[in-house]
C-alpha cells in the first residue's frame, strides 16, 4: 500500500479500532440474565462480569494513555487489540464462571484504545484534518455502543450468549488485520522516549480499582457496611498519596499539573457528570423495555428486540458528529460542550416524564445520542488544544477514565434507588424508575447550566481568547 493510500486510510483504520471496542463494551448488560441461566449463578453474581471488565478498564486505560505517548503506538495497539481478542475467545469458550471472567477482565482492556487511536490521529493525520479526526474518534465509541446493542440483542435472542462473544472476537480480529496493514508501522521519531512510572502506575491501580469497587459493590454491600467504608477509606488514603507522588516526579503517569487548566478541567468534570446520566438513561431504558408489563412501566421486549432501544442513540451521535464540525467552524468548539449538555438535558428530562410507550424511549434516546455526540466530540478535542502533544495520550485517557467512574457512580446510584423502592417480588417499582430518570436530568441539567455561566464569564472578559476552530 503507497504512502498517499495509507494516509488516506489511516482514519477509518483507526475509527474501525474504536468500533471493536465499542462492540466489545457492549457485550454486557443485555446478556447478565444468561449468564446467570447459563453458568448458575444468581443475578447479582453474574453482574461481576460488568464489574471485573469495569475495574480492568479504569486500571489499563492511564496505562495505555501514557504509552501511547511513546514512540511505539502501533505496537502498542496490536497488543491491546491482541489482549482483547483472547479474553472475547476465553469468554465465549469458557466452561465455568470464573475462567469467563477472566476473559471479561481481559477486553477491559477496550477502555484504552480511543486513547492510543487519538494520539495516532495526532501524529500521523494531515494537520488541518486533526481536530476533526479526534473528535470523530471520540464520538465513535459512543455511536457504536448504539450499534452493538442491538447486535448482542440479536445474536443472543437467535442463538446462545457464547455467539455474541466469538461475533466479538471476530470483529477484533478482523481490527487487528487493518491496523496492521494501515497504521504507519516502526518508532515514533518525534515521540520522547522516557521513564514509566511504576509506583505511580502501583498507587493509582490500587487506589482506583477500590474506589471503583466500592461504588461497584455498594448497592449490594450496603452503604453503611464496614468492608465498603474500610474500602472507600482506603481509596481515599492510596489517592491522595498518589497526587502527591504525581506532582513530585519529573515524568509521572498522569500530569496532574495539564489537569488544572480551564479547558481541560471542565471537559473532565463534564466527563464524569455526562458519564453517571448517560449510563442511567442507558441502563435504565433497557430495563424498562425487558420488564414485565404488569410492573406498570415494562414494555415486555424480548432480548432480541431490547437492543434496538439504545440504536437511536448512535444514529444521533452519529448525526451531531457531522453538524458539530459545521457549527465549530462558525461558533468555536469549546460552545459545544455546553450546548450538548444541553441537549442532554432535554433527553433525560424527556426520559423522566415520557416513558411508557416505546417510541417516547426511542425519542429520548436519539436526542441523547444528539447531545452526546456533541459534548463527546469537544471533550477531547479541548484538551488536545490545551496539552503538550507529549501529553495527549495520557491526558485523554485520563478524561475516558473519569467517563469510566461516572458510569460507574450512575450504576451505583441507580442500583440502590432501585434496591430502596423495590416491589414484593423485588423488582423495581414505578416510582423508583420515576426518581432514577429524573436523577439522570438533574445531573445533565446541573451540569448545562454551570457550563452556560462558565462560558458567558469568558465570553465577558477582555482577556477571551479566540475560539477553537475547526479547519
């Protein structure tokens, strides 16, 4: 393949990485009913299969960000992508419960591929083409989840939970085929070479995973037990010890220092809020659409039918993603963080109060899909404008980490409103669905809001500087 070809290719190479992992992500939620028929475990212990690719995802997504800085990202995407195709095959060959989860917390590892595609999008795509191409990224995975859903949802409902995982599996391995043939291969000679920071890279596994479990497990634990204040507490102590290591240390994990800019710190605070309301409006429609009519709010969907709920959702990021870079040529891309969340809020107000008929779900989940493409798609591009190219990588893991530990506080904090207003066969009730979705539009409403003051001060001051653009 010639050089103007490669070039040429490099993106949809790279958005195709994305996509693996968003099919890969989505072999969850749908499928925790089989999994629990299939290896006999009770419901809340397949739920473990959520929680294991959950906390191998937090741990290896700084990792991979700070590698991905270096000089060898294609070797490093190969082997993510490498890791990832075992753990789906583990996964769907798996004869008991624990070597299935072995496999689950091996495609954890698709929480750090955006990270490596972007700083190979800033390395290697045509600079007028990069703001765009990190954007696109960005929005992919998002999309794609809209697009696996169904997929696992009519895979599962045609054969076993067992095919979703080898469609997984194939789907990676057809990735690994692109980006080997694609993406530019041999070091990357304007990429530093320096030291790994293991003790950070130590604290902050420790910490983050106990934090991750704690709000994972709480639900179920309950909140005032003593393992999860023990948990929490320790977390808390590992944390705060790694930021002081971090700060002190020439070459650290993470830069804490990058963190602190405006840009960049409102894209992870928005990351963290976007996260916990999207997962609600996700997790909680999908609940409604399986749940027995006679609950008063289920719609009784088979599995093969549940999936397709969560498909407007990627038509719409989808769509934003296109108009985003219309818009931010004219208006600056840092406005589109707030007018998605924006547009958020709107669709997890309309989740809240319009949620009894299919087509008000389907509604909501295409205007989330809007929202989301448009916040997602300014996240990483903000801090790709406002970081050294020697910190994107790790820079923008970090933003998808803090994504991670928002979905996971929006699972948590729905599981126990649910668990606090649960029928007499336990399961959830009408007004515990009511309160979960007006939470998730709280959160985006919160959040717009905050951002719309934020960006009328800037816009006020003198000093403003000129709004990002896209070429």
């Amino acid at each position: 393949m010639n050089t103007a070809t490669t070039r040429n290719a490099l993106l949809p190479a790279l958005v195709f990485a994305a996509l693996a992992t968003a099919i890969v992500s989505s072999l969850g939620m749908l499928l925790v009913p089989s999994i629990a028929a299939q290896f006999n475990v009770d419901v809340a212990t397949a739920q473990w299969m959520l929680t294991v690719n959950l906390l191998a995802g937090a741990v290896a997504t700084p990792i991979l960000g700070r590698l991905s800085d270096g000089p060898h990202k294609k070797r490093l995407l190969l082997l993510s992508l490498g890791i990832m195709f075992i753990g789906s095959v583990l996964a769907a060959a798996a004869q008991n419960f624990e070597l299935f989860l072995i496999g689950r917390a091996l495609q954890g590892l698709s929480y750090g591929i955006v990270p490596i595609t972007i700083s190979i999008a800033r390395r290697y795509v045509e600079k007028g083409k990069i703001q765009p191409a990190i954007s696109t990224l960005s929005v992919t995975v998002a999309s794609g989840i809209g697009i696996g859903y169904p997929l696992t949802g009519i895979i599962a409902g045609l054969f076993d939970y067992s095919f979703a995982f080898w469609f997984g599996a194939a789907f990676v391995l057809a990735t690994i085929i692109v980006v080997w043939k694609v993406v530019p291969a041999g070091p990357d000679s304007q990429a530093e070479s320096r030291p790994f920071d293991y003790l950070g890279t130590l604290l902050l596994t420790l910490g983050l995973g106990s934090l991750l479990l704690a709000i994972s497990e709480g639900p179920k634990w309950g909140w005032g037990s003593m393992p999860l204040l023990a948990l929490l507490i320790f977390a808390s102590i590992i944390l705060a010890v790694w930021v002081l290591v971090e700060n002190k240390l020439e070459h650290p994990l993470i830069n804490l220092r990058t963190l602190k800019q405006g840009e960049v710190l409102l894209a992870n605070i928005s990351a963290i809020t976007l996260g916990a309301a999207l997962y609600i409006g996700m997790s909680v429609s999908s609940l409604v659409a399986q749940a027995d009519e006679s609950t008063g709010y289920g719609l009784a969907l088979p599995v093969f039918w549940a999936g397709f709920v969560i498909f407007p959702l990627s038509v719409g990021s989808f769509a934003a993603n296109r108009i985003v870079r219309t818009l931010a040529k004219k208006v600056g891309l840092q406005i589109m963080l707030p007018i998605g969340a924006i547009i958020m809020s709107l669709a997890g107000t309309l989740l809240w109060l319009l949620h009894s008929e299919l087509w008000e779900i389907l509604i909501s989940m295409l205007v989330f899909g809007l929202g989301m493409g448009a916040s997602y798609a300014a996240m990483p591009a903000l801090i790709a404008r406002s970081v050294a190219v020697k910190e994107l990588g790790s820079s923008v893991s970090f933003n998808q980490v803090l994504r991670t530990v928002g979905s996971s506080f929006g699972t948590a904090i729905s599981s126990a409103i649910l668990a606090t207003h649960a029928g007499l066969n336990g399961e959830a009730t009408p007004s515990g669905i009511n309160m979960t979705f007006m939470l998730g539009a709280v959160l985006c409403i919160a959040l717009g809001a905050a951002l719309l003051v934020n960006s009328a001060i800037r816009t006020s001051r003198t000093t403003y500087s000129a709004p990002l653009r896209v070429d």
